[in-house]
C-alpha cells in the first residue's frame, strides 16, 4: 500500500468522519446554550413572579387586618 492508497482509504474517511463529529458536538453546544439560556429566563420570570405574589400576600394581610381592627373600634 503506497502513501496515495492510505491517504484515500485510511486518512480521508477518517477525517470526514472527525469533521462530522465536530460538527454534531458543537450543534449539540449550541443547543445545551439555548436550552440553559431557556431556563434562565424562565427562572427570572419565576422569581419575579413569586415577588409579586408574596407583595400581593402582604398587601392582603394588611387589608385584612386593617378591616379586623377597623370592626372593633
């Protein structure tokens, strides 16, 4: 087998398939980025929520205990 033959059989194939698997492992990268960058915002979106429920809470306490006080004076 000369350096002609090994490149064709041996080398090429082999660098095609690196070449492909390069590829699938940054596209598989890519998508782990926008799933993460998915949940981030939705974790945000979470926690802004839970501080508007926890806000909306007090306020209802407060209304609560205000119309409490209110009856017994």
């Amino acid at each position: 087998m000369d350096r002609l033959e090994f490149l064709q059989i041996i080398c090429v194939p082999a660098f095609v398939w690196l070449v492909y698997k390069v590829g699938n492992v940054q596209k598989e990268l890519n998508d782990f980025k926008v799933q993460v960058a998915r949940e981030y915002a939705t974790q945000v979106h979470i926690t802004r929520l839970e501080l508007k429920i926890d806000e909306l809470r007090q306020l209802i306490w407060e209304i609560h205990n205000e119309s409490k006080t209110t009856k017994r004076d």
